[in-house]
C-alpha cells in the first residue's frame, strides 16, 4: 500500500497522470462533434499541419518554449483548417480530398522545416522531433498550467454554444432555416478540433494525435443513445484512455507513453464494439440468431398446422421425420424450444414411425396469426 501510494505520489507520473486526463476531456468531448459531423479525418489532418507551427514557434522563440510552440501549433492548425473549408466551399473538391491536400502540404512543410531546424546546429533544438510520437515525461508542471488553460478555452465555448453546436451537427439545413450562421458555426467547430489537437501534441504527437480525437468518441457512440451522454462517456474514455496509458508506460520503464495511451483508447473501442447493448458486434450476433430461431419456430408451427388443416383435424399428429425433409434440416431442437413454450406437444401415433408432434391451443393461434388467417370462432 506504503509503496503504491509513493508511486502516485512521484512528481513525474502526477504530470503525466494529469495530463492526459486533460488531454482526454477535451479529445473526448470535441471528438464527437467531429465524428457525428463524419470528419473524422479532420483530426488527423489538423495534428500532422501542426507540426510547422511547431518549428514556427521553435524559431520564433529561439527555445523549447512550450507556449510559442503551441501558439505555432495552432496558428498552423487554424490556417489548415481554413484551407480545408475554403477548397470544400469553393472548389468541386470533396472533404476527404480538401483534407489529403491540407494534410499532405503541411506536413511537408513542416518536415522541411524540421530538418531545417536541425541542420542549424542549435543547441536547444535537441528533442524537437519528440513532438512527433509525443514525449510525456517531460511535461511539467508549468506545461499541465498552458495545457488546462486551453482545454478549459475549448470546454467553455462548446459549454457555451452547447444548443447552435447540436443542431448545426444533427440537422445544418433547419439550422440555417433558423437564420442560424451555418457556416460559422462549422468553422468554429473546426477550429476546436484544432485546440483538442494542440493539447495533444506533447502528450501523444503529431502522428498519433489523431486516434485521441477520434477514438474516444467511437468508443462513447456505441453505448450513447444522446449527445449529452456521448460526451460525457466519450470524455470519461478519453480520460481512462490517458491515465491508464500513462500509468503503464510509468510502470515499465522504456515503453512510450503515447503509443500506449492510444492503445489503451483502441481497446476501449474493441470493447465497445463488440459488447456495448444494442450496438454490440456481440449482441447482433445474439439477436439474428434469435430471429432465426423465431422464424423457424414460425415456419414449423405453419407446416404442422397446414398438415392438420389439410387433414381436417386440428389435433392431426405430425411426423418428425416428415417435418425434417420438409424443411431439409433436423426440427428435433426447434420442436423442444416450442414444446417448452407451450406451442406443440408430443403424441402418440404409430411408435414405429418415430415420434410425432400436434398444435397445442395455443401453438395453432399462433400459427394462424402468423399465415394471417381468422379465428374460426370470429369468422
């Protein structure tokens, strides 16, 4: 216990721990806007353009000045963002091709700029690269102060515009028939993807930020049936993301901590899509084998009855054997699960012949619902 509570004490990992708790609030709650708006791309587009700011901002301030850094980070993923809208809005291009081009140039740029950078023999440049595949451990507590600063920007406009940002992402038209600034409002959203991916990037990178955008939210759509809820659960999986990933890459000593806390969000996602109720691969795996097996009830309940009604005799005893050729597969298991229901029994007729099966009362008003037919008592 002593030595559980000295390892979360450790100055380091609270940084660390704290960090991509931020990190995963504003990831988890812009993410979704992105992801129901189907952009999501976008996120990936916006982390790697912020990579000459980065170098932008390194020039500018001469050092590894974390507020510059971000500052560049960001005047970059803004003007991305920009060129992004303008080529979807005044060209014929569409989203996915405006953000391979955006994506594409800056991130040359910024690897020129980059190499540039580390051909000048400055001193202070050292670790520059690390912005790439992110470097947790260096974050300081200073550095968490610049990062929950922007998170909190981030929370308080969505907070703030929370009515204008759900209508404008379900339903843009009766927005705009609302008089609602349509395209303003798109920006902005835009442009908030853009803060989630500055916060980001000393914590998981350039290259991996974008798996904090939109995983998150992924993970929260298969269990929400709300947007309230899907962004709270979408930010609480960021933040189990973030904290666990930290964790482990503390616990063993050379693993990096941002890969691990984008696998920790992708296995949130696996869970998710294979569990979560309704939406589950696990649970429409459940439901078509349910229906199948209600079907074929159905279906050998309206065979044995359209043999009775065929024989005059409600109470006629069909043969097994002949419901098996009937329908070209065993009914044994079918015949229990509606002799468990109370919808067929078995009976006695020719025990040579194997056995046999009739209508209960209620299996043959069942089977006459299912054909559509009337009651005979209503007819």
């Amino acid at each position: 216990m002593n030595g559980a509570l000295a390892f979360l004490s450790d100055y380091t990992i609270q940084n660390v721990a704290f960090g991509a708790a931020i990190l995963g609030t504003i990831s988890g709650v812009l993410g979704v806007f992105a992801v129901l708006r189907q952009q999501s791309l976008l996120g990936d587009a916006l982390s790697h353009a912020a990579l000459p700011g980065i170098c932008l901002g390194f020039l500018l301030a001469g050092s590894r000045s974390l507020p510059a850094i971000l500052a560049g980070a960001l005047l970059t993923g803004i003007l991305a963002a920009l060129v992004i809208l303008v080529l979807t809005s005044r060209t014929r291009l569409k989203t996915d091709a405006a953000i391979g081009i955006s994506l594409s140039v800056f991130f040359a740029a910024g690897v020129v700029l980059l190499t540039y950078i580390q051909g000048t023999g400055n001193a202070s440049q050292g670790g520059l690269d690390t912005f790439l595949f992110g470097q947790a451990a260096a974050i300081l507590r200073s550095d968490l102060y610049v990062m929950g600063a922007i998170a909190l920007v981030g929370l308080g406009i969505v907070a703030a515009f929370w009515k204008e940002f759900k209508l404008v992402t379900f339903d843009p038209d009766f927005a705009g028939s609302l008089g609602m600034p349509v395209r303003r409002i798109e920006t902005a959203l835009t442009l908030l993807i853009a803060l989630a991916v500055v916060v980001g990037l000393q914590m998981v990178g350039v290259v991996l930020m974008a798996a904090m955008v939109i995983a998150p939210a992924v993970a929260a759509r298969q269990w929400a049936r709300s947007l309230g809820a899907m962004v709270t659960l979408s930010a609480l999986a960021g933040i189990v993301a973030g904290a666990s990933g930290a964790l482990l890459s503390s616990l063993a000593s050379g693993l990096a901590t941002g890969p691990l806390i984008v696998l920790a969000a992708t296995l949130l996602v696996i869970v998710s899509l294979l569990f979560a109720p309704q939406r589950g691969i696990l649970w429409s795996v459940i439901r078509r084998r349910r229906a199948a097996h209600h079907l074929r009830g159905r279906q050998v309940l309206a065979t044995i009855h359209d043999l009775a009604s065929a024989h005059h005799d409600t109470s006629y005893p069909a043969e097994q054997s002949m419901l098996d050729a009937y329908h070209g597969l065993g009914t044994g298991a079918v015949l229990s699960r509606l002799e468990g229901r109370g919808l067929v029994r078995r009976t006695t007729h020719m025990p040579q012949e194997g056995p046999h099966w009739e209508l209960t009362e209620e299996g043959r008003a069942q089977a006459r619902e299912s054909l559509g037919e009337t009651p005979p008592e209503s007819a």
